[in-house]
C-alpha cells in the first residue's frame, strides 16, 4: 500500500449516510449536476459531477481547472455542509480548511480512468473522498502510471484519506457492484472529494 492511504471502512453508519445524501441533494438542488467534457476532444465523461465550497473543479474544451462559478449556471457553488467539515477536522486535522468537494455521481455503467489528483497547488494536502451508495472497485496504483496497481472495494459510507506518498498515487473506479445499497436508487453511487485547492 503506498504511504498515507487510509481506507476507513464503515466511517459512516447508515444514519449518517442518510444525512450526507441529504446534504448532496441540497447541494445538487443548488448546482445542478453537469456533463464535463475532455479538454481538446471534447469527449463527455461518464461521470455527472458539480460541486461545493468556495472552488469547484470543471473540464471544458479549453482544459480543467478550479473556478468559483458553476458553469452552467454562473452562480457561486453552494456552501459546503458542515458534515464535510467535520470529516476534514477529524481525518486531516492540522491541515487547511478544504476549498472544494467535488460531487461525482455515478449511474450504473460509469468508470473513471486513472488519474492523479494534481489540479491543487500543495499536495501536502491529503484529498479525502466518501463513497455512499453502489459499492465500486477502485484501482490503486503508485505515482508513475505503470507502477502495479491493486483493487478494494469502496462501499457506501467508506472515507478513503490519499496523504503522503498516496497523495499522487494513480487511481481509478473500474466498474460499480450492482444491487450493492439501497441508499441511492438506480444502483447509482456518489463520491465526494474534499480538496485544498490553493
Ligand atoms: C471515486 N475517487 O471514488 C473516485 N480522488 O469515485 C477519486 O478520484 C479520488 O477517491 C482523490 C482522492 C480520493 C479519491
Ligand atoms: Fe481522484
């Protein structure tokens, strides 16, 4: 396992995964969610993301970035819930505060190839995530893309912490484990990235 990864399994009892969903769907009501493109090609991605906080991350065709406006809707994202700040405090205390949470969501089919987080401007920083609802197989890998790679699963209400040497380690979400939760209809599943951005 690279240094600094910490997948907390069950940090989140149901309850509590009920309350978050609330708070996304408050967030989703504010921003609703949009299809990124690939920079240049122009290709959608699977995923459906927006976001909250005072950054928010988009991919357009003239590349990807932080901005504090929903592209779609100009407005300023919505707040981010105090829930999310009280993970952050509990699971990277000392850092700063997150400046964005980026809200991806996934309908049965969805992947995510593998990437580093490396939009930020100090990985010190960890980039803590939760998972709620389907169950996915998420790929971890080291920081060059042909280091070996293994696979855990991410259930509904798992925190995974990418600090240290994990920080800029490769990642990705293979497939989702349908029929895996109840929380989310559709078999669908909601990741949530905090993230300092500056
Ligand atoms: C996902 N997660 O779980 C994709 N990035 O849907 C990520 O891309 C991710 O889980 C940074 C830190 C933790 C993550
Ligand atoms: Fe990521």
């Amino acid at each position: 396992m690279p240094e600094g990864f910490r997948l907390l399994a069950g940090h989140f009892d149901r309850g509590a995964q009920e309350a978050l969903l609330e708070d996304i769907r408050e967030v989703v009501r504010a921003a609703p969610l949009f299809t990124p493109v690939m920079p240049r090609t122009g290709k959608p991605f699977s995923v459906r993301m927006t976001s909250c906080g005072p950054l928010g991350w988009v991919s357009d065709l003239s590349g990807y970035r932080y901005q504090a406006a929903h592209p779609e809707t100009g407005r300023a994202w919505p707040a981010m819930p105090e829930s999310l700040l009280a993970l952050w405090e509990e699971v990277a205390p000392g850092a700063p505060w997150p400046e964005a949470c980026l809200v991806n969501f996934y309908g049965p089919g969805t992947r995510m190839g593998l990437h580093q987080d490396r939009d930020e401007a100090d990985f010190s920083v960890p980039v803590v995530s939760v998972s709620l609802g389907a169950t996915a197989l998420f790929r971890l890998g080291g920081q060059a893309r042909k280091d070996p790679t293994r696979s855990m699963r991410l259930a509904s209400g798992d925190v995974v912490v990418l600090a240290g040497a994990s920080r800029l380690a490769y990642h990705g979400i293979d497939r989702l484990v349908p029929g895996s939760s109840s929380l989310v209809r559709d078999d669908a599943r909601i990741n949530l990235t905090l993230r300092r951005v500056t």
